[in-house]
C-alpha cells in the first residue's frame, strides 16, 4: 500500500527521492503517524512534498490510494486545456435573442462532444461557439454563455454549467499563479549570503556531538561565531497608471520583503511608468532622492529589484522630455537613466506583474527587457529572478 503511494507520486511528476522515502518509513516505525490516517497524511505531505505547487498532485495521489479516490485519466490533456485556457477572455454581452437561440444540451451529448474536441482541438480559441475557450457560447471552457455545458474554472462562478470538470477541495498551486505575502517570503528567504560575523559565542552543536564523540563521551563545548545574511536589497516599484491593476500584488512584495527582518538592509523607492532623475520615497509627501544619488549609494552593494510593467508610451521612454510630468528638469532620456541604472547594479532583476503572453504586444516591454533580466511576477519567476540575484 505504501509503495504504491511512491508510485503514484512519481507518476504524476511529484520530485519524491529515495532518502525522503526512507524518511518516511523511519517515521512510520517510530509510530510518528500516531496510527492515524490523517496524522499519516500530515507527516508524509511534510517530508515528501517541498514545494506548496505539489500539494494539489500529492491530494490525489493520497486519496488514490488511501480514499479509493481516482487519478487523472490523463493529466497530459488537463495540462493542455489549462495551456488553452492561462488568458481567458471576458464573456462579451449577447442578446436575448442570441441567448435564445443556444439549445441546452443533455449531459450524455455534452461528453460525446467533448470527446470530439479533445481529439480535434490543437490551440487555444477564444470568443467562440464551437471549441474549449473562453468569453463566447461554446459549451466548453470558461467565462462562456451557453445555457449548459462543462465548466474548466478552478471555482464555481454561478453560471448553468452541467458538470465542472476540474473541481476540488484544494485548488491546484501551479507555479503561474500570482504570489501571495507567505510564497513571497519563503521565496526571498533563498536570497541570502551568509557569513560569520560577531564573537565566537554561539554553540556549534554539530561541531560540539562530533568532538564529545572523539573523546569517548567527555563533552568538549565547541564554539562559533553567528552568521549572518549579507543581502541588501533595493526594492524599486512602478507606481500608478498602468499599474493600479496589480497594486495588491505589489503591495504583497512590498509588505513580504519589508516584513522579512532577513536582509542586512532594506531600502524602498518608488518611480512613475520609468525611472528617470527622481526616486521617490513617499509618494504622498512628493519626497524624492535623485536617482544618480541612489546609484552612488547603494549601487555594486545591494541586489536590486525593480517592479513594473514596462508598458509604456515609446516617447516616454526613448525622448527626452517624453513624459508628461511637468517637473521633469533633464534632458536625458528615460532609457538612458535605465541604462545607467542598470550598469550601478550588475546583480538585478525586473519583475513583471504583466503576463508574459502579452510582453510582446508593448514596444518598450523587450526594450527594457535587454537592459534588465526580466520575470513574471509569479511563483515561478520570482524563484527565477532570486536565483538571477545570487
């Protein structure tokens, strides 16, 4: 039975190693479990799975063998329908007339259909009548209008559809899902770069049990010196415009990393759309520091971040004067000032709240892009950007 729950996980691509395991049954001879099958769950989730995007995969293969549950039939193609899926159209308004003329079909057309589009369907349709998508009147997909059909939404969002095909108790974490404040945490917790620092007070317990085992058991304390993480971190944020759709995200950065006590130093500015020759510190006050300031203050020392979504008119980054504040004094361009920022900090990183399918579609977005390492502002590029940082 145990066995074939390290099967399960493997198969659905959950990275379990062979020491973990063996963890696992160590603490299953110990009676860790406490002969209980939710206790049994805990414990295997916590020595098994190390990252929160597996527990969903971990959920089913748990209930698979211990709940007589059922595994994906083929995870290959509810990979491929989330694939379709990652940009959803809005439903568009309709007619009454429009409206009436959709026929509600029964269920057992509903899959026979399906079935013909999971073998005929190749990419992503959006605003449509026939194919898996989203905003139009197929029966398949998200955000639709038709009076029945199966639903691919995560959550129930109070339409007609017949069946939803991907519901659960716990929602899939996958690693393209925006951040919240504790994901954000952990992720900038591996920004470290630790080092010994302070008088040599602190017990080496390690070092202390391999000495006492040398002597024959008579203790022999051994003494270190703390470490401590040597990170700066210079967190610049993009704010207003264009941005006000992802304040809440960038809030959660902001509350994460200020809330950390984990860095040597933290420091915070604030731009408008591009950095030009003024950082602000509070916004609400117009504070500011120059930005060559900044540059001579923090630059070669400090990691930087910089969040933002790059979008912006070409003028405001390629002329000088581009921008519409009136306060702007120099001639430099923008992208000149990104350059320069860019060449003070050789450890940085641009994170980008936009989706990245739609990077292409700004003329700046790339621009910026060859001056700063650029990531999605999601689980998986945020791990990205920290490992860009080290």
């Amino acid at each position: 039975m145990f066995l074939a729950l390290y099967h399960s996980l493997r198969a659905l691509k959950v990275p379990v190693s062979l020491t973990e395991w063996l963890t696992l049954l160590e603490g299953l001879a110990k009676g860790l479990h406490n002969d209980s099958l939710e206790d049994f769950y805990y414990l295997s989730r916590s020595l098994l799975v190390k990252d929160v995007a597996y527990y969903d995969a971990f959920d089913q293969a748990f209930a698979y063998c211990f709940k007589d549950g059922a595994l994906p039939d083929d995870l290959a193609t509810r990979e491929k329908i989330l694939e379709w899926l990652q940009d959803p159209r809005m439903p568009r308004p309709f007619s009454q007339e429009e409206l009436d003329r959709l026929k509600a079909l029964p269920l057992d057309e509903l899959l026979r259909q399906l079935e013909e589009r999971l073998r005929d369907q190749k990419e992503a349709h959006n605003g449509g009548k026939k194919w898996i998508g989203s905003g139009g009147t197929s029966p398949y997909g998200i955000n639709g209008s038709h009076p029945s059909g199966i639903s691919f939404s995560a959550e129930r969002q109070g339409g007609r559809a017949a069946l939803q095909a991907f519901a659960r108790r716990y929602r899939n974490l996958r690693h393209d899902l925006t951040l919240d404040v504790r994901q954000i945490g952990v992720a900038l917790k591996r920004l470290r770069d630790l080092r010994d620092s302070g008088a040599e007070e602190i017990l080496d317990m390690d070092a202390t049990i391999e000495k006492t085992c040398r002597n024959a058991g008579e203790i022999d304390l051994i003494f270190g010196r703390e470490r401590e993480n040597q990170v700066r971190l210079l967190l610049v944020m993009d704010s207003g415009g264009s941005m006000e759709p992802y304040r809440d995200l960038s809030e959660r950065l902001f509350s994460a990393a200020h809330g950390l006590n984990h860095f040597k130093d933290f420091r915070a500015f604030y731009f408008h759309n591009c950095v030009y020759e003024n950082l602000y510190t509070n916004l609400d006050t117009d504070e500011f520091v120059p930005t060559a300031e900044v540059m001579r203050e923090y630059g070669k020392n400090y990691r930087l971040v910089i969040v933002g979504d790059a979008a912006m008119s070409p003028y405001e980054l390629m002329t000088p004067h581009g921008t519409l504040e009136r306060y702007r004094t120099s001639n430099v361009t923008g992208h000149e000032w990104l350059r320069q920022f860019s060449d003070a900090f050789p450890k940085r990183a641009w994170l980008n709240p936009l989706p990245e399918s739609y990077w292409n579609q700004y003329e700046t977005v790339p621009t910026v892009a060859g001056l700063f390492p650029m990531f999605p502002m999601t689980l998986e590029g945020l791990g990205r950007a920290v490992r860009q940082l080290h």
